[in-house]
C-alpha cells in the first residue's frame, strides 16, 4: 500500500472521528489521531504498508456525524511477478 486520503468536503458535527484500516486493523492505513473531520481539508499518509487481498478496506466514521460529507482513497500496487 502507497498511500491512504481522506479528503473532508463539508465539516462534519463535532465528535465525529474517522479511521482507515480493515475488519481485521480498522487503524491499519489511517488512524482518528491523522484526520480532523471537522475542518475542510485533505489528510494524506503516504506509507509503505502491507495487507492481504483478503482482508478489503474498512471506512469507519463514528460519533454520530449529523452533518458532513468527504470521500477515502486507498492508493496500493502489486507487485509484478
């Protein structure tokens, strides 16, 4: 894996958190502590991380967001054999 984003477009309410990982690491890619989903902004974590192709991503948003929208990208390669 290259890279993990979350780009927040409109704040969400406060005490939303938001994390990146998988069902089996939810904080694998990007944990609650990289992002602030109350600001309009874009979190990036570039990183070299590796994970199975059977274990798929996991957005997790909690808090009981009443408002805010944003999108997630996992960036990743496989390597040629």
């Amino acid at each position: 894996m290259l890279r993990a984003f979350v780009d927040v477009t409109t704040g969400y309410s406060a005490g939303t958190t938001i994390e990146l990982g998988t069902a089996a690491n939810a904080a694998l890619f990007m944990t609650t502590a990289q992002n602030t989903p109350q600001s309009v902004n874009l979190y990036d974590v570039f990183q070299d991380t590796v994970n199975t192709a059977a274990d798929p991503l996991r957005v997790t948003i909690a808090g009981g967001p009443s408002t805010g929208a944003g999108f997630a990208v996992v960036e990743y390669v496989t390597p040629l054999s």
